[in-house]
C-alpha cells in the first residue's frame, strides 16, 4: 500500500479557503493535476496511491471524469467564495496510476471540463502520462485533437530482465512505437528512465540510456530507484531476495546518463531532469528550453497548484490540503457536494523559506540566497566542489555535477 497521508489539520468540509492566506497567490500562475489511480498491474517498486480495480460509480473507469468535474465544481465555488476568480492553468498533468487506463475520450471530457470550469491560457502544456501498452495510433490522435500536447512514456528501461524486477508489463519494443505514433500526431514526448534496479548493471543502464536517446524524445527523466516500506520490492529486499541499491552504484549511472544526454544535446534543467536543445537556445538559461517540463517547473518554482483525484494535494498561497486516498470514499464525498480533503496545513514563513531553497536548488536556474547570510557555507560548498563559483558570488547558487549528486547536504548546508 501507499505511505499514509499526512496528518495534518482537519480541513472545512466545503473546502473553503481563507482569503487571507490565499491572498498571497493572487498573481501567481496556476497549474492543474488531475490523478488517475487506476493501473492494469501494480509494480513492485511503486508507492503511489494506485489501484488495479475499479470501486463502483464514480471511482472506475468509465464513470471517473463525471467525479474528478464533481471535484473541479468544488474547487472552482471555493475560489469564488474566498473572492478569486479561476486563473486560467498554465499547465494540465494527468498522472497516475496510468491515465491512460482511460479511454482518451475520457481524458479529453476531463480537460474541455477543466477548460470550462478554470479556462486553460493560451500554449499552455497539457500532459499525461502513459503506459506504452494503453495507448494506440488512434488514441494518441484523439489525445491531440482533445488539447493535449506531450505524453510522458513509462519506458523505465530498455532491458527485459530489469523491467521484470520492476514487475513492468510493457515489451521494450513497445516504446520507440509509441514514441513514433505520438510525433506523428504532433506531440512533444518525454521518457522516463529509473536506474539502480537491482541487479541492473553500468551496461544495462547504458543501454537504456542510449535506447531513450535512440527514440528522439524532447525530454528524458532520469530517476533514482528508490525502496519504499510497503512495497512488494521492499519485502524482497527486507527478506534478502533482492539486493540494497548501492548509492556509488546509482552515483555511477546518474554520472553516465548526465554525460550521454549531453553528448546527445540534452541539457539538466533539475537534477532528475533533462530537455532537448534546440538551434538557437544554446545560451538559454536550461529552465527556459523549450521541451522542459512547464507543469515540472511548476512545483520547483513553488506556483500555486490545485490538485484533483484521490490522494491528489494542493497548494494556494500559504495553505496546502490534500484529498482522502481511497477512490470510493473520494466519490462519495463528491457526490456528497463536500470537498474530498482528508486534512491539510497552513505554511509559515520559516516552512516556506526551506521549501523554497529545497526546490529551486535542485534546478539549473538555481536558488537566489536571499536572507542566507555568511553562516550559510557558501565558501566550504564552492571549496568542496559542490556549487558554481561564479553563481555563488553573485548571490545564486548553482550545483555542479558533483553537487547534484550530493543535492540534499547542499540543502541541508545552506539551511542550517
């Protein structure tokens, strides 16, 4: 099962938001996610709040954009009470789960919903993520006459062996197809890569890393296996049947991939992170390429987000929620006309300030030092290695490679 959520303050059965500490959020885009918890198979690393059935009207597949609109009624007449009209989304995520475990004429009912109800700017980024075994020619086709602009493929590896320690169904095959159908259409396309499988060697990661590449994506995620309590991959490595990832190992393919993307004109833009250059944004900051992740850069740049789905979170000015994990009891508060919030939190300022330096130092833009005073480390962090000595004297910090390896005792150094 998933972590359990947060405990939280309880939250106003109507979802009402204080106007005083929205306020803030007046002038900061804003940006939609909508969570799709339904998947064919449960992988065995994965702890997000995902199920492999349905729980009857409203919360499975068929009947779930009727509830997730409920949910954006909701938001939409809290917004309007606390005084604030809907801004247009920036940007749209389906995430999962698979989406695409919905047919994409769901999917494209969610997003003219969300169009209606917030209205979505201009160019904005609308994705989501897909397993390649859900989605087809046509469906990919559909996708992009709904409003969708780039689809985000779970390849994480190209190695048959590897994907079958994730518990992953898709034949590797399967993705440079999926890749192909979705430019055809005329869809950006991100990969994502996770490396430190055990068992996974520095050949098979290359591999898959020059697989990914192979394929011509505009973007490519790198992550770091992680083993996360309660999963079917952490039992096996608690009981012994598979092995710790080892950190100088997963040190080791994070270094490989950052030097083949960048051979192959890819550019870090967040540590995890990396978007294809095109002609002319060579001397571009990498947070502006044009194939970054908008929604991505949503989060690190700490805008306003309003989350729909079970487990989904939030985040308006200063107060942060987030929604009852099971999809039965999601619907059945939609239903109800009561706001899906399970419990939430407002942000002081000390909170705010240690999730702004969290989340922008782990871009390439950087983070801006702010307050930080002498006490903050700067000189040992340039000294060892860790962050760019040009940046740092003019008053941001910028990781090298070697600092993005070492991100949270950065973090942790420059918040004390």
């Amino acid at each position: 099962m998933s972590p359990s959520l947060p405990q939280g303050i309880a939250w106003p059965r109507d979802g009402a938001l204080d106007p005083a500490l929205a306020q803030p959020a007046a002038g900061r885009p804003l940006s939609l996610y909508v969570h799709v918890p339904f998947c064919r198979v449960r992988c065995g690393y994965c702890d997000f709040n995902t199920y492999t059935t349905g729980f009857g009207e409203g919360a499975e597949p068929g009947s779930y954009a009727t509830t997730v609109l409920g949910e954006a009624d909701l938001a939409v007449g809290a917004l309007e009470r606390a005084g604030f009209a809907p801004r247009p989304a920036s940007t749209v995520f389906f995430g999962g789960g698979t989406p695409t475990m919905l047919d994409a004429g769901e999917l494209g009912d969610i997003l003219l919903g969300l169009r209606e109800r917030f209205g979505v700017a201009p160019g904005a980024e609308v994705t989501t993520e897909a397993n390649p075994e859900t989605v087809t020619p046509k469906s990919l086709e559909a996708l992009a006459g709904a409003g969708f602009t780039r689809v985000s493929v779970g390849m994480q590896s190209a190695v048959p062996r590897v994907l079958a320690t994730l518990d992953r169904e898709h034949r590797p095959e399967r993705v440079p197809e999926v890749v192909a159908w979705a430019r055809q259409v005329g869809l950006d396309v991100s990969v994502d890569l996770i490396y430190g499988t055990p068992g996974e060697t520095l050949d098979d990661w290359r591999r898959s890393v020059e697989a990914a590449v192979a394929m011509g994506p505009d973007h490519i995620s790198a992550y770091a296996l992680v083993v996360e309590e309660g999963t079917r991959m952490g039992a096996q490595v608690a009981r012994g049947e598979l092995p710790t990832p080892d950190p100088d190992d997963e040190a080791d393919k994070y270094e490989l991939a950052d030097e083949l993307l960048s051979e192959a004109g890819f550019r870090w833009y967040e540590i995890s992170n990396f978007a294809r250059v095109e002609a002319g944004e060579e001397d571009l900051v990498a947070t502006r390429l044009r194939h970054a992740s908008c929604h991505n850069l949503a989060y690190w740049r700490d805008w306003d987000w309003w989350g729909l789905g079970p487990g989904a979170h939030s985040h308006v000015g200063r107060e942060r929620w987030w929604n009852v994990k099971h999809p039965r009891a999601y619907a059945g508060r939609v239903r109800a006309g009561t706001s899906p919030a399970a419990a939430g939190e407002v942000l002081g300022t000390d909170t705010r300030e240690l999730e702004r330096v969290l989340l922008a130092v782990r871009t390439a833009e950087g983070v801006h030092l702010g307050p930080l005073d002498d006490r903050s480390g700067v000189a040992g962090l340039v000294e060892d290695g860790l962050v760019e000595p040009d940046p740092a004297r003019e008053g941001h910090i910028v990781l090298t490679l070697r600092g993005r390896l070492l991100a949270d005792l950065v973090t942790r150094t420059l918040t004390g």
